[in-house]
C-alpha cells in the first residue's frame, strides 16, 4: 500500500527521522549498558527524576533507586553468571518533546551453559526531549506469564504519550 504524501516540510520530516534515530540509539545502549552494568551510561540513558518499575522486582526513582538495582543481588547475580537483556525492536510514537516506545524484552541468563530465556517482557518507555536530548524519564516492565498488565501494555502500542497535565499527576 502506498505511503500517503506528507504535508510536512522536508526539514520537519528530518527532525522526526533525527529523533527517531536518536530514542531508537538510546534504546538499544540500554542492554549493553545493563549487561555490562555501565553505570556512566546507565546515568546518560535515564533522567535524575525518572522512574523505572520492574514487574515482580519492584520500583526505582531517580538515580539513587537505578543505583540501586544495577547493584543489587539480583543484577549482580546475574552478571557474575553470564546474561544478556535483549529486546526487539520498538514501535515509537513521537509527539513533539515527548515519546513512548513499546516492545518486548528478554532476559537470558546462563545456565550449565546454555542461556534460556527467565524473563520475557512487556515493556513500555516514556521518554522527554531535555537539554542534552532524548532521555527515558519512566519504564514499565511487566513480565508477559499470566499477566493482564503486561498485555495492557502491548495493547498501547499506538498509544502516544499522555498530555504532560496527566502525566505529572
């Protein structure tokens, strides 16, 4: 099927092609980033004031709370055992200074040798244009095994981010 003409400008298009780019980039830094628990990275990538909630693992606010479980037993214990956190491709939709992506992610973790999956994910990103650029300001992780939240998640895929009245309440 035929794309439809935009009525964009060319510049217009290149600025939503830039920052697609860029949040896709930002992305995809985020499983080396935890792999090799890159905490310089890890602080480039989420925003002081963020919030990332991990299904089943909890909620963590801000920098501290990242610190906080990159470093903690579960993480570590994954890293000294050999994982990796990889996740598919994002669908993104960008209004403005303001986007969300929406993927699935797995989470490997090596085991006699072989590395099967111990977690598969919903997950769904918000992300704010700043200064610096693009960065994620909230996370949400729903593991997908017997889970509505994590098929609500799913289901937002074409759901852009919430006016930014709602979204600081």
């Amino acid at each position: 099927m035929p794309r439809p003409k935009s009525k964009r400008s060319l510049e217009e298009r290149l600025d939503y092609i830039e920052d697609y780019i860029e949040i896709m980039q930002l992305i995809c830094a985020y499983g080396p980033a935890a792999d090799a628990t890159h905490w310089e990275l890890i602080k480039e990538i989420w925003a002081e004031d963020s919030v990332y909630e991990i299904g089943g693992l909890g909620v963590f606010e801000g920098h501290d709370g990242l610190q906080n479980a990159f470093f903690g037993e579960f993480h570590q214990g994954l890293m000294e055992s050999g994982s990796g956190h990889v996740s598919s491709m994002p669908h993104l939709v960008i209004d403005g200074d303001r986007a969300v992506a929406t993927h699935h992610g797995t989470l490997y973790k090596q085991i006699d040798g072989k590395f099967p999956v111990i977690r598969l994910i919903a997950s769904r990103w918000e992300l704010e244009r700043r200064e610096k650029g693009w960065i994620v300001t909230r996370r949400t992780n729903e593991v997908l095994q017997e889970n509505a939240r994590a098929r609500e998640l799913l289901a937002r895929v074409k759901e852009g981010p919430a006016p930014a009245r709602q979204a600081a309440e």
